[in-house]
C-alpha cells in the first residue's frame, strides 16, 4: 500500500534519530558538512545537538502520524498526492532547519517551511478564505524572513564566521558589539513573525482555514515552534542582556494572556486551539527570555509537552469534524459514547494541557511556576502572568477535552458516527505518550530535555524531574490555577452573554494594521507609478538624463575641482572643421521646419563623430558609427512617411524647458569629460589589453580581442539586451501590422 | 518608392556587400573588422533590397524569419561559452586550435562566439526594419 511506503520515511527517520538519542545524551555533536559557495564561506552543513535531535525527533514523529492520518482523512480529496508532496517537503525542509549547522542552510531552510506552510494552509485553493490566510501567513513570515536574513548577516559579520559552532562561542564579543541591538531586534522580528507572537499573533488563527492534519503538524506542533527554537538556538550568543529579557518577557507574557483570553471567546475547536497555541508560544518566549537555568529547562519540558497534547487536540478536533459534521462547541456533546477513543484521546491530552496530576503538563507547570517565582526581577508580576494564563488554558482545556464528548449532544440535525482506526490512533498516541512521560519523568528529562536544555544554555544543567515537589507554594499554585480554570470554565457562558454586544466589531486588533498595509501599499506604488510612467517619452528622457546629470553634477561640485586647466586650443584645421561640422548639424536639427532635414542634419552629427574616431585612431568604431548612422536613416526614413505633417505643437515655454534641460546635460559631460582628461591617465590597464591581446588573445585587433575574450561576459550580457530589446520593438509594432494571420 | 537605379544596382551590391560582412567578421580578429559591424552590413544590405524591392521580397531574400536569427545568434554566442565548460575551464574561457587554419589563421571560440553577435546583430536590424517597413 502506498501509505505504508510514505509512512516508511517519516518512520525510518525517527528511528534514526532515536538511535542517536544516547550518544546526543553524552554530550557528542554530529556534525557533516559540504561546501557550497566556498568564495563566499558558505556551507551546506548539519548539526545534530541536544536542542536539533528533540525537534527533529517531534517532526518525524508527528510527521508519521499526521501522514496516517491525512490518509483516511482527505481519502476523497482529489488533491491527496499533492498533499502526501506537500507534507513530506515541509517535514525536509523543518528538519533542515533545526539541524542547520551553519547560518545560511538555517535561513535557506527556514524560508523553505514559510514557503510549505502557504501551499498547504492555500491546499483548499478554490476558497477564498484559504487563499486569503495563506498570503497573509506567507507575507508575514516572509517579512520576518527578511528580518532574520539582515540578523544572520549582522551576527555573521559580528562573530567572523557563519558557522554555528564558531558563533554559539563568541557571545560575549556579540554581546558586547556596538550593532547588538539592532541584530537581536532583527533576529527578534524573524522569530515572533514565525511563532505568532505580537503584534503578529494573527495570523496563526487565521492559518486554521488549512486541512487539519496541516493545523496539527505545522500551526501546532511543530513550524510555529522554529521561532522558540530560534530564540533557543541563539540564547547562549544574544541572551543574557537586559534587552532580550525585556523584550522576550514582555512580547511573551503579552501573547501569553492575549492568546488565552481569545481562547475561551471562540466556540469553533480548531480556533480555541489555535489561540493556546498561541498562549502557550507566548509561555516559552516568556521562560526563554527569563534564561535562567530553570526557565531554560522549564521551557524544553513545555515544548514537548505542548506539542504532543496539542497535536492530539488537534487531530482528535478533525476526527470529530469528520465523525459528527461539526466543530461549535455550542453544537457538540455527548460523543464520548460515539467515538470513545477519541474522547480518551481528547481527555488525555486536555487534562496534560491543564497541568493535572499524573500528566507531563503537571510537571511542566509546576516547573513554569518555579522559574517564575524564582526569576531574577519582577517575579511576582510574571507569576501573576503565568497564573492568569494557566488558569485561561484550564478553562480552555476543559471547553476542547470535556464540552464535545460528555453530557448531550446540542444539536438533533448532527449524526455523529464511530471514525475508524487511522482517525482515532494518530490523536491516541502522542495523548498516551504525555501519560507516559508523567509517570516516567526521569529518563525522559535525562535522555531529551537535559542534553536539548544544556545547549540553550550553553553549558550543561542539572536537570531531574519529578512528578512529586512535595508541599510548597508552587504546588497550591497549580491547585489555586485548577481552581481558577474550573471556576471560569462554568461561568464562562454567563461571561460571555455580557460580552457579546461588543463581540462582532472585536476592538481593535493588529490584524487591522496588516490589512491596511495591504490595501495602502498597492495605493502608494500605484500612485507613484501613475507619477513616473507618464506614457509620454519625453518626460522619460528627461527624468533619465535630469537625474544622471544632476547625481554627476552633484558629485562633481562636491569633489575639488583644483586641478582642473583650461585646455589650450590646439588641433589642426581639419579637426576643427569637423568639430564646426557636429555643430552645425546639431544646431540646424533643432531649428529646422522639415523633419527630412533634421534627420539629414542629425545623421551629418553622427559621420562627423565617426569622422572624428577616424581622425584620432579607432577605425572599428568608425566603421561601427557609419553602419550605424546609415541604418539609422533609413529607419527614420521608414516611420517618416507614416508621420503625420510636421507641425510646431509644444509651447515656446515647453521648448525653453528642453532647452535648459538639453543644455544641462551638455554642459555636465563636457564638464564630466573635461576632469576626466585632467586627471592624468592610469596606463595599466590599457597598456595590460595592448601587450595581452597577441599572445594571449590571439589577435592584434585590441578592440575586437576585448569584445570576444577577455570581457566576452559583458559583451554576451550586451547581446542579450539587444536581443530583448528588439523582441520589445517587435511586440510593440507587432500589433498594429498584424491580424493577417501571416505568422 | 521605386527606384530603377536603386533596384537595378542592389542586385550586384547585395551580394558583394554580404561577401563583405563575412570578410570583416573574419578578419576582425587581426584587422578593424569584427561581428558587430559585420552584422551591421548585413542588415544595411538587406535593407536597401527592401526598400527597392519591397517587404515581402526582402523577407523572401534572406530565406530565414528574423527572429530566428536573433535566437540563434544569442546560442551560438552562449554555446561558445558553455564549450569550455566541457573540458574543465571556465565559463567564456577561450579555447583554440593548435593548427593553424587557411584565411583565418588560428581557429577558436572567439570566432564562434562573433559568430553569434553577427547573427544577432543582423537577425536584430532586420527584425525591426522588416516590421516598420510592413504594410
């Protein structure tokens, strides 16, 4: 079966990494790598440490059962392979992220799952509210993408290497870097733009309009966390200072409880879920930007557990979609009898998501509790955070775990069913997975937290969890925390019946701010468009050559103008009679009344020039000029007779205007040609092509030697423009000749 | 526009003038000369044999669509640079022969690589002269 032989990839990699996990736990790295752009000190390489082999053994374990899953899932979606595509290159390139062993493969990799997740949340690309959430997700984790490309650089340059290996070792010489700031703000912006912190904690919701196999591995599990794994991966370079305390602190506990409080508003699963997503991202920021030894692994042991009680949630919300038609909460009940491994599923995992006794979230909870309590500065406001959040995702836990499946079903017109074992497993695993690690923290914390928590940190923790703290504040916390939880869980609805009048306009949201940028900045290019692309060539040609000439000119007042001697009027009389020649063809263009005599007087430029090339030694530019000249006639004789008459159309003021222009541009590159001939000539690079051209270009024309070998490049980039430009001639007077269908 | 004098001496000139272009484009190496200007004749004579004969003569004259000679002249130009590629050396390296050819002297990819700008500097002129001179 073809499942079976996708299932094999995922499948296999997690037992690879599996196998790694003892020699990871000792303290070993892997590492491997390839040059790439080796001028450059790019690398291709990978890296296998504590903190990549916890990440990547959730990716490829999620991966495989969110690939079982989708397979009964989406079994009658015509799209299904493209799917199966899809989520395997997502799962390459989140593993490629977290294994980066250098700078560039982490930025190359990270834009590659920015990339998946928009095809994937766009997967349903006939609705338009998945084409509208995948741009917005795209576009905002494409800013931050950008954000984090100029960081990388910034660090890169700062630490002297791209590798990782080089880096996490010299942060104190980053830290104490003049660009510091700007560098953390900007490696910042990639990782809150990717993990849905604020302001742009929008658009993870918004990204549940994908399928949900897709919202539980990518907008749960696993992508969304690359931002925590990025603030991880660069803790022990950039953290530490009283900046990234502030602002992880701050953006964290505001996502914290901004996420939670929007949890508990909403009555669809998915978006309930999306949103403790979003608190629970806000929680490991938060811990993450505390940094001490017990945040640190407070954090490792949160993300875990999030992610394998959130992807349960997830999963088991898409059985009951699929099983009973539905995702409101006011419309759901009683499906415990329906489908009760679902509900066991469900149960297990909600009651780790709030933290209860014997559960992985129970241990994780505490730990978050005792980090707070024993952070640095301003404990007791972050406890406060850390309570207010916990006691929303109680509330939260109770509304996805509980409302569905216990009491009566709310709505008659729904027929729930039993969803077979593809649907039902997947959820099952991960929830009973949470169980297990809660009985059994120790070797879990020995093997997997302590090696991923020692390279955040930077040295290694003494890390051992324990299921029993014995009694202390932290404990009557977490009870107080339950309490809470259930308290608001039963007076939610009430809560919730006041609130409603103001419900629809939702207040004032950041999600406003993104949706004027986008209507504006079109509205800003356009109007700048309509300013510069008149449509009248003139008004080009004097842009062009106004701004060339007004950009030397500006450069060439500003440099000193010392050296400069008036040339003396030497020459023979040949050689001014041509140059009285140019002039006067010049002059006699501009004041003609018949448009054949202009063209004449302005061909009589051209030879003059090339009479001038002759005279002072360059025959194949002269050839080239007469060619030139010559073609050039008879192509204005060509148009000339399709012209209408010669008439004077534009105002005396409008001529002057060209005039002042015109003489500008003369008066800048005589100006221009005149430094150039006082500054007194650097003769290698000429006398270099003179003495090459035989013996290496094998030829004694210097000039055809240039063209054709030692710049063949430019010449071939050259070409190129010709060859563009004339199908550009060719597609504009195309039309106008065609519609005889002789091509 | 006709012109028995134009017509009549356009005939002799045409292909001397195109025996021409291929004497500068061969000699360019050594002498002035090259595929720019070459190509450049090419298009001059073919448009005075348009513009005594006619537009659908002309076409019929050069036997090859324009265009075509556009794009073949950017290949033949970028093959000339890919070539080295195949014995190791760098894009737009020169390579030569070691025995001297008869007209040219020594043979290499320079020629090959004017070749293709004398196509295209032809394929070029022409494309747009053809297209203003249709009726």
């Amino acid at each position: 079966m073809r499942i079976a032989a996708l299932l094999s990839i995922p499948c296999g990699l997690f037992i690879w990494f599996a196998l790694q996990i003892g020699a990871v736990a000792d303290g070993q790295v892997l590492q491997s790598s390839l040059a790439w752009l080796p001028t450059l000190g790019i690398t291709l390489s990978l890296r296998l440490d504590g903190l990549g082999l916890l990440f990547a053994l959730l990716i490829s374990g999620i991966g495989a059962l969110v690939l079982l899953y989708a397979s009964s899932y989406l079994h009658d979606d015509p799209h299904l392979d493209r799917f199966y595509a899809f989520i395997l290159a997502f799962m390459a390139a989140m593993l490629g992220t977290v294994l980066a062993g250098d700078l560039i493969t982490l930025f190359v990799f990270w834009e590659l799952t920015s990339l998946c997740s928009f095809v994937l949340i766009g997967f349903d690309y006939q609705s338009q509210a998945s084409r509208k959430a995948a741009l917005q997700a795209l576009l905002v984790t494409g800013a931050g993408g950008l954000a984090l490309l100029g960081g990388i650089i910034l660090l890169g340059q700062v630490a002297g290497s791209l590798e990782l290996t080089t880096i996490l070792a010299s942060g104190e010489q980053v830290r104490n870097h003049a660009l510091y700031l700007p560098m953390l703000l900007l490696v910042l912006a990639g990782a809150f733009t990717k993990s849905a912190q604020f302001p742009f904690q929008f658009w993870l919701p918004n990204a549940m309009a994908a399928p949900t196999p897709v919202s539980a591995y990518l907008h749960s599990a696993t992508m969304v966390k690359l931002g925590v794994f990025l603030l991880a991966r660069f803790s022990p370079v950039l953290g530490g200072s009283d900046s990234w305390f502030v602002c992880l602190t701050g953006i964290g506990g505001i996502t914290l409880l901004l996420g939670a409080v929007r949890a508990i508003t909403c009555s669809d699963l998915k978006q309930i879920l999306a949103w403790t997503t979003v608190s629970a991202l806000g929680m490991l920021t938060l811990l993450l930007g505390l940094g001490t030894p017990l945040a640190i692994s407070a954090a490792m042991l949160l993300l875990t557990v999030h992610a394998l009680y959130k992807s349960a949630l997830f999963l088991a919300a898409g059985a009951v979609d699929h099983g009973a038609g539905s995702r409101d909460i006011n419309r759901l009940g009683g499906l415990a009898g329906t489908m009760p491994q679902v509900a066991l599923a469900s149960g297990l995992a909600a009651l780790s998501m709030a933290g209860v006794v014997p559960l992985a979230g129970f241990i994780a909870k505490e730990l978050f509790y005792e980090a707070t309590l024993q952070a640095p500065t301003a404990a007791t406001l972050l406890t406060l955070v850390a309570f207010l959040g916990n006691g929303l995702t109680v509330t939260a836990a109770l509304l996805t775990g509980w409302l569905p499946f216990y009491g009566m079903l709310k709505d008659d017109t729904l027929h729930p069913h039993p969803v077979d074992l593809r649907l039902w497993l997947p959820p099952l695993l991960p929830a009973a997975l949470g169980l297990l690690i809660g009985l059994f923290p120790g070797p879990a914390g020995r093997l997997l937290m302590a090696p991923a928590a020692a390279q955040v940190a930077g040295s290694p923790l003494p890390l051992s969890l324990g299921l029993w703290h014995g009694f202390s504040p932290v404990l009557l916390l977490s009870l107080a925390t339950l309490g809470a939880g259930l308290a608001l869980f039963s007076l939610r609805r009430p809560l919730l019946a006041r609130l409603q009048p103001s419900q629809p306009s939702a207040g004032w949201d950041t999600e406003r701010l993104y949706d004027w940028l986008l209507i504006g900045l079109p509205r800003l290019a356009l109007g700048i468009t309509l300013r510069l692309q008149s449509g009248r060539l003139r008004y080009y040609l004097m842009t062009v050559t106004g701004v060339a000439v007004a950009l030397m000119a500006l450069n060439l007042m500003t440099s000193s103008n010392d050296d400069l001697q008036l040339p003396r009027p030497d020459g023979s009389l040949h050689e001014w009679l041509t140059a009285l020649v140019i002039l006067a063809g010049a002059l006699f263009a501009t004041i003609t009344r018949s448009r054949l005599a202009a063209v004449a007087s302005l061909g009589v430029v051209g030879y003059g020039v090339a009479l001038v090339y002759i005279l002072f030694g360059a025959p194949d530019l002269a050839m080239t000029q007469f060619c030139i000249e010559t073609l050039s006639i008879i192509l204005f004789v060509l148009v000339l007779h399709k012209l209408p008459h010669f008439a004077l159309l534009s105002s005396t003021a409008s001529r002057l205007r060209d005039l002042v222009v015109a003489l500008g541009v003369g008066t800048v590159m005589t100006w221009l040609v005149w430094r150039a001939i006082s500054q007194p000539l650097v003769p290698s690079l000429s006398t270099w092509f003179l003495e090459q051209s035989l013996p290496a270009g094998h030829g004694r024309n210097v000039v055809n030697v240039i063209l054709v070998d030692f710049r063949a490049l430019d010449t071939l980039g050259e070409i190129t423009v010709l060859a563009v430009a004339a199908l550009g001639v060719y597609a504009m007077l195309k039309p106008r000749s065609g519609g005889e269908g002789s091509d | 526009m006709h012109s028995v004098i134009l017509a009549t001496a356009i005939r002799l000139l045409l292909p001397l003038m195109l025996l021409f272009s291929l004497f500068l484009l061969l000699r360019g190496h050594n002498e002035p000369g090259g595929g720019f200007v070459g190509g450049l004749v090419v298009a001059a004579a073919f448009a005075l044999y348009t513009l005594a004969h006619g537009e659908k003569e002309g076409r019929r004259m050069l036997r090859v669509d324009p265009l075509r000679l556009v794009a073949s002249g950017l290949l033949v130009a970028l093959v000339s640079g890919l070539l080295p590629l195949l014995v190791g050396l760098p894009f737009l390296t020169a390579l030569w022969s070691s025995v001297p050819a008869p007209v040219i002297g020594h043979a290499g990819t320079p020629l090959l690589f004017d070749l293709g700008v004398y196509l295209l500097v032809a394929g070029m002129s022409l494309l747009i002269i053809f297209t203003l001179m249709e009726e």
